[in-house]
C-alpha cells in the first residue's frame, strides 16, 4: 500500500499529514508556505510513494464553500497535470482549528507554542487525514 496525504491548504501556509504505508497511523510531516507547497510536494513524491490526496474542504457555517477553496481547485488542477495517477479527494474540514487548538492546550503546550500556526496547521492536517480514513 501506499501513503494517503492530509492537506490543510491555506493562503499563506499549507498543513502536511501523512499515513504510514499500511494507511492505519496518521503523523504531522510538515507545514510548508503555501508558494513553495508544489515543489514540496514534487520532492516528498520522489521519496515515498502516495497513492491519494485529502484536501480539507472548508465552508460556512451555512455550507457554502469559503474563498479558499477557489485556491484549492486551482492547485488541484497543476498537480492533476503533473500527476495524473495520484487520486484527489476532499473532507469537510469544518472546525480542525478548534480542534487542533483544543487539542494543544489539553497536552499542556505554553500560550508561546499554541501561538505557533504552523503547528496548528500541521495538526489540523492530521484531523483532516484521520476523519477521512473514518470514511473509507
């Protein structure tokens, strides 16, 4: 088996999670600008073998896409070009930031290093990972 990627995509920073290659544990890998995220993305697939993408898919509370899922699509859209034969998938990401932010006081991480939005969005990427592996 391969590895499935968790995206937390965002306008300045992108959120990297990542499974083993047996898909049962999900791990932080990195947070990367979002400029740069492309080429990481180039690097990482030439080291390790992924077989699909999870995107967090944020929206409204009424449901309805936010602006950066515009950002999204067009992201998709380069990577489709350049890999053709990785899978695409979405999973409402609604939340993960409260989360992850919950989930950093409970492990008793200081106001200093609960400030850091990196680590938040690493976090975030490994809640969006692990609610899509719910579903499939």
């Amino acid at each position: 088996m391969a590895r499935i990627l968790g995206i937390d995509y965002g306008i300045k920073r992108v959120g990297v999670a990542a499974t083993d290659e047996l898909q049962i544990i999900v791990n932080p890998v990195k947070t990367v600008n979002t400029n740069t995220f492309l080429e990481f993305l180039k690097m990482y697939l030439k080291e390790e073998e992924v077989e699909k993408i999870v995107f967090g898919f944020p929206t409204h509370k009424d449901g309805n896409p936010t602006y950066v899922v515009d950002e999204i699509r067009i992201f998709v859209k380069k990577f489709e070009k350049l890999f053709p034969n990785i899978a695409i998938d979405y999973q409402d990401e609604n939340y993960t930031s409260v989360q992850a932010l919950d989930i950093m006081i409970q492990s008793g991480l200081s106001k200093k290093q609960r400030k850091d939005k990196a680590r938040l969005d690493k976090l975030s990427a490994v809640l969006i990972l692990q609610r899509y592996l719910k579903h499939i």
